[in-house]
C-alpha cells in the first residue's frame, strides 16, 4: 500500500528566520560545469546574503548516506556520472523549497540541469508564488575543471566519472544558458580567477542584472 503523507515536515525544526522584509528577495541559480567552483561561492554568498545555499548534490549524497528510499534509488547514478531521473529530483527539490527557510530567496547549485528540470522549477515556483530566478553561470576552461576535480580529490571522483560528468553537463546543462539568457536574467561570471574577485564579481553583476 502506498501512503502519501502531507504536512508537518523538516521545516518546522528550522528556526533561521528567512528575510522577507527585504524588498529584493535573491533567487539564484548557480550554472556551470562540475568543478567550476559552484559550490564554493554558492556557500560565500548564500552566508553574506543569509539565504540557504541548496545543493542537489549534497542532499543526494546525505540521502545515500542514510540510506533513504531517494538514497537507495540515487546512488548508480551518482556512481555512474548520470543524471538522477527528474522525477527523483523534482520531489526532493519541491520539498526543500517548500521549507521555511527557503521562502526568504536561496541559492540552488546543481539543479536544475536539464531543460525538463529548468520547466518543472518554473512551475513549482508559480504554485509557490514567487518569481523567476535569477541565473549565474560560470565559465571556466575545461582543463582547469579537470585538474581541480582531481586536485580536490573527493573519494568518488576518478578521471573516467570526472570526463563523463563533464560530457553530461555539456548534453543535458548547457541548453540551460541559452534558457535564462533568453529570458534576460542571465549573468556571466569569468570562474578563472581567484575566489575572491569571483565573489566581488558576482556581487557587482548581481546589483546591475535587470531580470525580466
Ligand atoms: P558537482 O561536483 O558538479 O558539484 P554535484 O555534487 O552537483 O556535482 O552532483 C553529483 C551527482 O549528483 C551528479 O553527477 C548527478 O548524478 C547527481 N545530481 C545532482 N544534481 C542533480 C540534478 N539536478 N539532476 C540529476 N542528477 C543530479
């Protein structure tokens, strides 16, 4: 028998107070290829704005770690270098959205990475009733991606997974540029240079982005 309950949730354990009181509400999405250094600005700017910083990545391997039902169905997937299947992707992100924290604006790294992901946020943000995201896509040279990869050395990360998940962000996420740039709410970021002036240039794209 399959029970689907609705309600009470993480949420409620939260107490970081989101900031609605602030006119401009951030809502970013983080674009770029594995190793372009997503992750660590995502944290920087997520801890300068308060504002969660949701990692699909991060969820999808605490859920591995635990064992969870997601977890269990994740994990040759994440093994592997493919995507998780958006189904999987979209109830773990409908969820977290929903969460009291995040009504305040966030930053979402690794999702979406598709087209088909990029559409069901859309609509998840309208049943919520908040605006179009904001889009920061980092460029970085394919080289150095590879290096920094195996430089940060996560225990997962073996060339061949490293090569394969670069093949598949070139597939399935960069149509997603395209996306956001025609809808005018797309930023792009030089991720060659130091942490430091990539945080300073994306706080200074951001205050000129005039989304549509
Ligand atoms: P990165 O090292 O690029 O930051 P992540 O930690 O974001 O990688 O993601 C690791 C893996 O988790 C991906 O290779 C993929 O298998 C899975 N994954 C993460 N986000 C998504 C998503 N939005 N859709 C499908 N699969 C995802």
């Amino acid at each position: 028998m399959g029970l689907i309950f609705l309600g009470a949730s993480e949420a409620q354990k939260r107490t970081q107070a989101p900031i609605l009181a602030q006119g401009n509400i951030m809502r970013l999405i983080f674009l770029g290829p594995p190793g372009a250094g997503k992750g660590t600005q995502a944290a920087i700017l997520a801890q300068e704005l308060n504002i969660p910083h949701i990692s699909t990545g991060d969820l999808l391997r605490s859920a591995i770690a635990q064992k969870t039902a997601l977890g269990i169905l994740a994990q040759a997937y994440l093994e592997s270098g493919e995507l998780v299947p958006d189904a999987l992707i979209m109830a773990m992100m409908g969820e977290r959205l929903a969460e009291f924290d995040a009504l305040g604006g966030w930053i979402l790294d690794g999702f979406p990475r598709n087209l088909s992901q990029a559409q069901a946020l859309d609509r998840l943000l309208q049943i919520l009733g908040q605006s179009h995201p904001q889009a920061v896509n980092f460029n970085v040279a394919t080289e150095s991606l590879i290096a920094r990869m195996l430089q940060q050395g996560r225990k997962d990360d073996n060339e061949n997974l490293i090569r394969r998940r670069l093949e598949v962000y070139q597939e399935k996420t960069t149509p997603l540029i395209n996306f956001y740039k025609q809808r005018r709410c797309l930023i792009d970021i030089d991720g060659n240079l130091t942490p430091e002036a990539v945080n300073q240039s994306i706080r200074a794209k951001l205050s000129l982005a005039v989304p549509v």
